[in-house]
C-alpha cells in the first residue's frame, strides 16, 4: 500500500510541475513547414542555375564551329 501511496504522489506531483511550465518549446510541425520550404527554394534555385548555365555552355562555339 505504501509503494501506491508514493507513486500516487510522484506521478501528482510531476504533473503538476508540467502544467506549472508553461513554455514547453515549439511543436515540431511549424520547424518541418519552414525546412520543406527551405528544401523548395534550393530545388528551385539549383535549378534555375543548372538551366542558365547549361543555355550559357550551348552559347559557346565549338572547335567545328569556330570556321
């Protein structure tokens, strides 16, 4: 009875402090959201760069093309 007693206690007196502390940190999904979008824009621009410079190396003559 008195291993009941005290875990009673323990467990009573633990959430009491959880709901004391108010400031628990930021839930996970607003962190993934800001990285997905992060990831986007990096395809987006890695992308862009990759079309530019491959329209940029096509520009270049070639040897055959020089004459």
């Amino acid at each position: 009875m008195h291993l009941i007693a005290y875990l009673h206690v323990a467990l009573t007196t633990r959430l009491a402090e959880l709901r004391r502390d108010g400031e628990r940190g930021d839930s996970p999904v607003p962190t993934a959201v800001i990285i997905f979008g992060l990831v986007a824009v990096a395809i987006a621009v890695t992308g862009f760069a990759l079309t530019k410079a491959s329209d940029w190396m096509e520009a270049i003559p070639g040897p055959d093309e020089a004459e």
